[in-house]
C-alpha cells in the first residue's frame, strides 16, 4: 500500500476530507444558529394573518451576556413581537406599511429605531460620551469657525423654529453632535436637541430640510438636561429621519 494508506480504500487524506466537512457543516449550523438571537423569530403576513417563522433548525437556548455598562443581556428574549403603528397596503405578502398614527414619533419606516438601553453612551474611560458645552469647560469654537450658538434655526418651509443655546459635545470623537435649540413660545417654548448632520449651518442662520419649522415642537425631550442616553438619541434620529418622508403628504407621492 501507498505511504498515509490505512487500507485499500482508505487513507489519511480522505479521512482529513471527511473531517473538514464535519467540522465545516457543524460551523454553518452553529453560526446560523447564534445568528437568531436578535431579529427572530420573523413576521410575515399571509392575507391579512400575521405568521411566526423560525427557520429550518429552530430557534438557540436563551444566552446571558455580562456587560460592563448595560448590566446582564438575555438572547434571545422570550416576549412577544412589537406591534407596529402600520398596517399592510395590501393582502399581498411583503407589501409597503401605511402608518396609522404619528410616523415620525411612531417608528415607522425611515423613523424605526431601536430600543436601546435608556442609558448614556460611555468613552472607554468610563465617563459620559455626549455632555453639552456648558459642562465641558475644555471645548470651544475654533476662532475660524463661526460659532453656531446665538444663530436663528429654520425649517424646510422657512418658518423659524428657535434658537441655539448650545453645543453638545461627543468627547471620543471631538466633534459637535447635537444644537441644543430653544423654540419659540408659539412651538412650546422648549430646549430640543438638532442632530448637526440634519443641519445646514449658513452665514445667518442653520436650516433643516428633514423637517418644518412647527414641527420641532414635538422633537422628543430628554429626562434630564445633562446628559442624553442611547434611547433618547434613537428616538431623537428617527423623528428627523422620519420626517424626511413624513413632514409632508408630498413627500410620500412618487417624484414622476
């Protein structure tokens, strides 16, 4: 018999081959399993009957993970799906969602977010991620830059909404995240956050496309003016990316 040839037909190589497949197979099964601990089990809808589907190889044991700033995490959760404010356009499977109550507050669409932990983003110091200027005596404007602080913010139609009182800083990145906005009296009279990328900073005064100027109104608040949480921040992105197809009844018609 050959060199490796444990009998006429079988030889180290071919049992290596087997092996591979074993441990190859057994790594797609172990992989799509811990691939459902988030997004499943699915939803579908068949005629207008919502329908639960876990797959081929069924859904993993529930996992514990042991974080450092969100405390222990079980995956996958055993409680029931979210219902969404949306219903089907149609009994066709997959069809487009037609929100049924406030879209840009509601989670629909481009406002989805995700329930986060409702408490701040950390640096790996250990210290708050985002705190606003006034608590950051170490940040300023560069002497080039103009200082957005004092300037009037608009929305897409022109009307103004307020006005900025402060930057709120991101100390990992060294960049401002959020204009923390005082609205006029007739939208509520309230401190709301603008997150600086729905924001077009001019010589005058910043302007908002994703949303109209009375619409900051209802920009969801925080639980303390200090410090703003992974939560807060979901839903403080949603509602202006939800407005970028909600603000308006046009907006959701076809460009042609």
């Amino acid at each position: 018999m050959a060199t490796g040839a444990i009998t006429e037909y079988i030889d180290i190589a071919q049992l290596v081959l087997y092996a591979f497949w074993v441990f190859f197979f057994g790594l797609v099964y172990y992989l799509t399993l811990e691939g459902k601990r988030e997004g499943f089990p699915l939803e579908y809808d068949i005629r207008g009957e919502t329908r639960r589907a876990i797959g081929i190889i069924g859904m993993p044991a529930p996992k514990t993970f042991h974080t450092e700033y969100f405390g222990d995490v079980t995956q996958p959760k055993d409680e029931p799906l979210e219902k969404v404010a949306a219903r089907p356009s149609s009994y066709l499977n997959g069809a487009p969602l037609v929100p049924t109550g406030n879209p840009m507050l509601d989670g629909v669409g481009p406002g989805a977010f995700t329930k986060r932990a409702d408490i701040p983003d950390m640096t790996s110091e250990g210290q708050k991620r985002i705190l606003p200027g006034r608590l950051l005596g170490q940040f300023s404007v560069a002497k080039q830059d103009r200082n957005p602080i004092g300037m009037q913010v608009m929305g897409d139609d022109g009307v103004v909404a307020g006005t900025v009182k402060e930057l709120w800083i991101d100390q990992a990145e060294v960049v401002i995240r959020y204009f923390e906005i005082e609205t006029l009296t007739e939208f509520g009279g309230r401190r709301v956050l603008l997150p600086i990328n729905f924001s077009r900073v001019g010589k005058e005064a910043i302007k908002v496309k994703s949303i109209l100027g009375n619409q900051f109104a209802s920009v969801p608040g925080l639980k303390s003016q200090d410090q703003i949480t992974l939560l807060e921040e979901e839903k403080i992105m949603a509602y202006y990316g939800g407005g970028t197809l909600y603000a308006t009844p046009e907006r959701q018609e076809p460009l042609i």
